[in-house]
C-alpha cells in the first residue's frame, strides 16, 4: 500500500498521469489491485503486473418513492500486463484465459501475458508498448527476485509515418474484405459473406490496436480484439453493446464464423441476420476511420 501511494506521488510530481480513473479512484482502485494480484499469484508466479487501465461504471436509480436518489459509480473492466519467467509449456491464450477466469469472480479483467524477456527485449529495442507502459502504467506488483525496471531518460515518441502506414494498410484490408461481404452476398453466399465479415472486423480492431498501443495480438478472436482495442476506442463496447439477445446471438455467428463456415458441416446464417451483421461490421468501419481522423475520443 505505502509503495503504492509513493508512486501515485511521483506521478504527481512529475505530471505524469497514466488515466483520470487511476488519480480519481486511487483509494478503491489500490484496495481492488490488492485482490487481484492476490488471486494472479495463487495460480502463477509473476514476475510483474501493470496496470494499464480500467473502466468506471456508473449507476443511478430512481422512483416514485425516491426522486432525488444519488449515482453510485465503482471501478471495474481492468486491464493488465502480465510478466512471467516462462510460460512452462502453455500457449500465451492459455495463462490469459486462465488468469481472466479466475479473476472474474471479483471483476471482469483483460490481460495481456508476455514472458518478461520479451518485455525487456522490447524496451531496449524501443518497442512503443513496452515504452508507454513503463513511462506511464503503475506497477501494482513486483517479485522479490525481480529488479524493478526503471523509468527510461526519455519518453517514447510515437513515428507519426510508421502509424499512418499501419493505419492506412488496415483501412484497406478492412474496406475490401467489407466489399466482398457485400458481393457474396449478392450472390447469396451468406456463409463466405459472414466470412468476410469476420475478416474485416478482425482488420478494423487488430488495426486500432496497433496503431493506439504498438500492441499486435495475433489472435483471430475477435472478442479478445475488441476488448485491447476498447483501451484506445471507448466507443467499441456500444456496437455490440449487449452479450445476450440478439446483439449476444450476432456477436457469437461473427465471432465462430472464421472457422465455423470453413470447419463445421452445417453451419449458415440468414439473409436478415447476415444485414444485421453487415450494419454492425460497417459501423467498425466508420469508427476505423474516425480514429484515422484523431475522433477517437483523445
């Protein structure tokens, strides 16, 4: 706790200010950290976790009864950086789903597993990720084994050609798998139409990662995408705003269709559904394209 408040401090000093949430919501969010890394620690050992951001939830509730009830807010949807020595024969999807399981029974977290190596392989290489992350993300643990990383001499400077390259190429990417969605579907194709979608979906947020964070995942999860992407676009979580109904439904047909209509005998979707899915798809788009713009919310 007293290590915690230290840092807070510094980044005071310093005017470095990782989130409004993080300096709004300190007290809660340091009382919130502490369980989390305590349930992290029972199913592995971490060398470090960071904490890169979170969401505030917001509720108020009224009535007849009561007009003038107050809104009561609290922390939640955090998301974290975690460092491991070795990831002892599992796949980096494994540890991540595995630490977002055990986690969710006190909040839903997002986590990105790295080995520390390639963490510090990053930082020395200048990597844009691994240096926001140590210039600005608060360290909410560290191993007794492991030396903290010091704060680098300079701050990481984003390479505006090398981001507008990425952003430019996932435009396109994105607009042409779109174009082919539409075209199977004149053709009545809807399952290499759905195909498309996914593909283009998958463009649209692996593109707003990159060039918002330096992160690149190399998942075909689209889930998992839209929730590192959310890190960068606050507006993500509207277009599927709901993981149950209809909204839930169309998410799940987006999110298996990269495998289910190569894979799975069977599988189809209707031509309503497969509109609705286009609707959704398309404004994605439009968000891409606003974040190209610098409308991103920044």
């Amino acid at each position: 706790m007293e290590s915690q408040k230290t840092y807070l401090e510094f980044l005071i000093k310093y005017d470095m200010r990782p989130f409004a949430l993080y300096h709004k919501c300190a007290d809660s969010i340091t009382l919130q950290q502490q369980k989390l890394t305590d349930i992290i620690s029972q199913i592995v050992k971490p060398d470090t976790i960071y904490l890169l951001g979170a969401s505030l939830h917001r509720r108020r509730s009224e009535s007849i009864f009561c007009s003038e009830a107050p809104s009561s807010q609290h922390t939640a949807d955090y998301y974290l950086l975690v460092l491991l020595s070795d990831f002892n024969n599992r796949e980096q999807f494994e540890w991540q789903d595995m630490i977002e399981q055990h986690c969710s029974g006190l909040m839903p977290v997002t986590t990105i597993v790295l080995k520390t190596a390639t963490f510090k392989e990053w930082l020395l290489a200048g990597h844009s990720f691994a240096r926001h992350v140590v210039d600005l993300a608060p360290c909410i643990y560290q191993a007794g084994h492991i030396a903290p990383v010091a704060r680098l001499s300079e701050t990481a400077i984003p390479d505006p050609a090398k981001k507008n390259k990425i952003y430019t190429e996932g435009l396109n990417k994105a607009s042409e798998f779109f174009a082919g969605a539409e075209v199977f579907k004149l053709r009545k194709q809807y399952t290499m139409a759905a195909f498309m979608l996914h593909q283009s979906a998958e463009q649209v947020l692996r593109t707003i990662l990159i060039a918002g964070t330096g992160y690149n995942s190399c998942t075909h999860n689209l889930d998992r995408l839209s929730r590192y992407a959310g890190m960068v676009a606050y507006q993500l979580p509207d277009i599927f705003s709901k993981r149950s109904g209809k909204d839930g439904y169309l998410f799940r047909v987006l999110q298996t269709a990269y495998s289910d209509t190569r894979y799975k005998e069977g599988f189809q979707i209707n031509s309503q559904d497969l509109v609705l899915l286009i609707n959704k798809v398309s404004l994605l788009l439009e968000l891409l394209i606003d974040f190209g713009n610098g409308n991103n919310g920044k």
